[in-house]
C-alpha cells in the first residue's frame, strides 16, 4: 500500500486517503483479501489521526471495497472485474456530479468542457 498525504491540498486527509486505498483496490494493486494496517498503525505510519484513518476505512467499506473481521482487521473485498467497474464509475459519478455545477456556473457547454477535458487528460 503505497500513500502520500498532502497537507497542502484542498480535500480532507480521510478523502486523501479514501481515494489513494480505493483507487489501488480498483485498479488491483491491492488484491482480494489483502490485510489493510490496523487503524493505529496506518495513523502512526501517516503521522495522521487515528479518527482519520477510521473515517477512511469507514468509507471504503461502505463502499463494499473492504471488509472487517472482528479481531483480525480489515481486508480488500472479494470483488470481481465487473463489480470493480461498477464501483469506479459510481464514483466517478458522483464526483462529476459535484463538478458539473462549478462548470456550468462559468457557462460551459458540454462541447467546451469536453475538449477542456481532452486537453488536460
């Protein structure tokens, strides 16, 4: 599990985290049943709060990308290729639908933001 935490960025260090962990499940770089650190160790290891590194966890389980067994820790989900996509695309949804209404707000067609985003991908 590979993180970098920004202290400098604009999004919550749980969100940091969230996305890092969430991102190398889908793409498989952390495979079904690998073990994730215990909470402590993850803050320790991130010099971050250990409420933090719970509320990460949290997320990526309501997500059904982990899962917890009592007194043994908290492991990536068992997940085929075709639930993974699923779970990509809903959240990538979900984050151009709270991206969207900035865009619009500026008077971007959906042509405009199209190649806008041609461009920086």
């Amino acid at each position: 599990m590979n993180i970098a935490i920004s202290n400098a960025s604009d999004k919550p260090i749980y969100q940091q985290l969230f996305e890092q962990i969430s991102a190398q499940i889908l793409k498989g770089e952390l495979e079904n049943g690998y073990c994730l650190p215990p909470i402590r160790q993850a803050a320790q290891e991130l010099s971050i709060s250990v409420i933090t590194v719970k509320k990460a966890w949290e997320a990526l389980e309501r997500y059904g990308l982990i899962h917890t067994v009592t007194g043994k820790g908290c492991f990536v989900a068992e997940l085929s290729a075709d639930r993974k996509l699923e779970i990509r695309n809903e959240m990538i949804l979900k984050q151009m639908l709270l991206d969207t209404p900035y865009y619009k707000s500026f008077g971007l067609t959906l042509d405009e933001a199209i190649e806008m985003l041609k461009k920086v991908y």
